[in-house]
C-alpha cells in the first residue's frame, strides 16, 4: 500500500517546513497538509481541519486514504498560560481525535510531538534523562504529559503505531514560532538581522535545549522510518541538540554584527523557564534508532544570519 501523509497543524513553525519534506520524500500528490486556517505557505494538497472535530478529519482521512498523520496542532507554553482550561481542551481532545480516528481508520503510523516542557522542578536539570520525574509547571506541559501517556495507551491497547519525540526550542529561518518559551532565538536574529536593539524576556544566562530546524526535521523522518521492533520508548523520546543561554547566542551574533544590541527584561516566561531543563540526555533515541544531531550554535548563527539577511535585503 502506498504512503498517504496527512499534517495536522501544516501553517505552524515545523509544520510548514515538515510538510515541503514530506513533499519531497513522499511526492506532493501523496501528502495533504491542513489547519484551522487556509494555508499560508503550503502548495500542493490543503484542507481546512479544526482538530477539535473528529468527524472533519475522519472525512479527510476517508477520501484520500490516509495512511500515517503528523499531528501537530497544539498550543505552546507560553500562550497555553493565559488561557489554561481552554489549552487543555484544546490539546487534548485534538490528540484523543487523532487517536480514536487512526484507530477506527487503520492509520498505520501516528507522530505526536511532546516537548522539554514534560519536564519540571523536579527532574535534574543537567543532562535529563528519558525516564525522569514528570512534574510541569505548565498547562501545556502537563497536557505533552498525558499525551504522552494516551499515546503509550493506545500502542499498548489497540497496537496503533505512535511514535513520539521531546523537542527542545526549535530554530529555523522559513517560519516563525509562536506562543513559545523558546521563541527568543528566532526572535534574535530577526531583530539583529534588521538592526535592532533585542528585548529578551528571559535572564541573560538561563540556559535552555534548542535544535536546528534540519536537525528537527530528520529526527523526526529518522523516527517514523525506523524499522518498528527499534521503537523501545512508547511514551516519547529525548533529543538533544544544542544548549545556550541568551548571553551566549548573543555573543555568536556579535561575533558576526558588532552593533548588536540586547537588553534583558525577564517576563513571566522566565519563570516557565527556569523549571526546564538546561541540557538533555538522548542516549535512547541514540541507541534504538540512532539519533545524533549535527547543528552546533556557531554552524546555526551562520545559518540564520546568512538566510534571513537575504530574506531582508530588499527592505535593508
Ligand atoms: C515552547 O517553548 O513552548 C516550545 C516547546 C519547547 O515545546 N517551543
């Protein structure tokens, strides 16, 4: 049987860079990408899904005869904080849809992505491990929780293949973040690229995972091909890629533009912040199905400089 993909959430920072991937990978005939809006960036195959409606995706997976979904809709720590119930609902009942309609459809293959956000004060902040204690502090981290978990459930119960990671903050220069703790380090190189003076809403030295787009997107390809029998972890897997604190990605900039400027005006995502962990331990994901990353701070500076300058050079 031919692959089918349909992308849950395709307009997002990774759901638009996952879905030209995918594209590639599959064919643009055999991916379908939606949203709860019309597509921004996406060509080829779109339809418009509120999550949130079981029956509007079982008709989308019916008439294309999808074969595995990205489900990657959800709101993010930062924004989920102004509205908990609402985040909740939202991120729940958008997975258990998903879940319920690749069960009763014979989906073969489900992505659900969890995030660091799982983790809370009480988890060691250094090196965390797969299996440390689950404790957030946000709505959306206690929802990756028992997203987490209902995936486990549903591989464990009605043998549904989902498979799952923990991304750190993710960077790339073809999307923008939004509603994230992370979301400062696109955010930088925006404002250094277009020269001005960066306010970044956490302390100068909390040090958080981040990862490069590329780096993202092959684990999570690297992920959904491994062969089943090396998907050990149902729940969700840690992936590391690099760790820095503000000071830190600014100094790599000023390396690059000397004028840059940074102020430091620490918000309420401080806090969010400061109850995740600093660096990951991926020794799982590197021993089932042989994760590595490749994008070190330097090699992501030079990228992001490099593409957004082009990106705004008419208006430079
Ligand atoms: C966020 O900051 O909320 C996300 C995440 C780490 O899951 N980027």
């Amino acid at each position: 049987m031919k692959d089918v993909i349909l992308i849950i959430g395709a307009n997002g920072q990774l759901g638009s860079v996952l879905t030209k991937r995918l594209q590639e990978k599959y064919g643009v005939a055999n991916v379908v990408a939606s949203d709860i809006t019309e597509a921004k960036t996406i060509n080829g195959l779109f339809e418009v899904i509120d999550a949130t409606d079981a029956g509007r995706i079982e008709y989308v997976v019916t008439k294309y005869k999808i074969t595995q979904i990205y489900h990657l809709a959800a709101i993010l720590s930062a924004k989920g904080e102004a509205n908990p119930l609402k985040t909740w609902e939202i991120n729940m009942k958008t997975l258990l849809n998903v879940l319920e309609v690749s069960r009763l459809n014979n989906i073969q293959k489900v992505f659900y992505p969890s995030s660091i956000a799982v983790f809370g004060g009480g988890a060691p902040r250094i090196n965390t491990p797969n299996n440390a204690c689950l404790d957030p502090s946000t709505v959306y981290g206690i929802s990756k929780v028992d997203g987490e978990n209902w995936a486990q459930y549903y591989f464990l119960k009605y043998g549904l293949d989902v498979r799952s990671i923990r991304y750190p903050g993710i960077i790339g220069y073809q999307s923008l973040p939004g509603g994230g703790t992370t979301d400062y380090a696109v955010d930088i190189f925006h404002k250094a690229v277009l020269n001005e003076t960066f306010s970044c809403f956490l302390n100068d030295e909390t040090t958080l995972p981040m990862m490069y787009m590329d780096d993202a997107i092959r684990a999570t390809i690297e992920l959904m091909d491994a062969p089943l029998e090396q998907i050990k972890i149902r729940t969700s897997y840690n992936i590391a890629g690099v760790s820095f604190s503000p000071k830190e990605i600014a100094a790599e900039i000023l390396k690059r533009f000397p004028d840059f400027k940074i102020e430091y005006k620490p918000d309420f995502r401080e806090d969010i912040a400061k109850n995740w962990p600093k660096t990951i331990d991926d020794s799982n994901a590197s021993k089932d199905w042989g994760w590595k990353a490749k994008y070190n701070l330097s090699d992501i500076t030079d990228t992001m400089l490099n593409a957004l300058a082009a990106y705004y050079k008419p208006a430079i």
